[in-house]
C-alpha cells in the first residue's frame, strides 16, 4: 500500500486548504476497513496526532485543530482529505498521511503547509 498526500502550500492567517490523500496499491474492501490519520510535524517538535478517521466513520481531533479542521474520507476513491480552515501560523508543518490497515501501517511523504502573511 502506498500513501501520496498532497495540497499543502503557502496561506495567509485566516485562509483554508484541503490535503489529499490517496491510496494505492489495495482494493475498495481493505482501504474500507482501514484507519486513517494525519499527523504534523512543526520544525523542533515532535510528530504529532491532528485527526483520525475510522472504518466506522467516527473522527476525532486534536484539541488545537477542533472546529476548524475536518476529516473525511471518500472510499470510492480510496482518498482521505483534511479540510483546514481558520489557519494559523502555528499550523505550520509538514503534514503527514498515516493509514492502519489490518495490522500493518503505511505511512505516506510529507506535505509542507506553512501559515504566514
């Protein structure tokens, strides 16, 4: 299974992005049963856990991103988003994609989000 993630970029304060996702190398069922999650990792800091989406379609979130990010996912596509909106320059971060698919997990490249005016 590889992930590909993508979307990041360069946004003022304020501003949204929506990360993708997307999945190869495994069919609709196992993508379905998988737990998928984004994690960030700022300059100095440690990786860490912003949202998770699983198979029984409950999300949770970080206390820092809670009401301004929202993950979904579209299994048809075999694709996970994270919608970002309400940034703030301490979003700041390479954002990872990570999925757990049975008892394996894949992890995919970073995407680069950087928050600034």
């Amino acid at each position: 299974v590889q992930l590909q993630a993508s979307g990041g970029g360069l946004v003022q304060p304020g501003g949204s992005l929506r990360l993708s996702c997307t999945a190869s190398g495994t069919i609709l069922s196992v993508f379905t049963s998988g737990t998928f999650e984004w994690y960030r990792q700022a300059p100095g800091n440690q990786r860490e856990l912003v949202a998770s989406s699983r198979a029984s379609h409950s999300t949770t979130y970080v206390d820092a991103v809670k009401g301004r990010f929202t993950i979904s996912r579209d299994n048809a596509r075999k694709r996970v988003y994270l919608q970002m909106n309400g940034l703030k320059p301490e979003d700041t971060a390479i954002y990872y994609c990570k999925g757990d698919i049975y008892s394996s997990t894949y992890w995919g490249r970073g995407t680069q989000v950087t928050v600034s005016s």
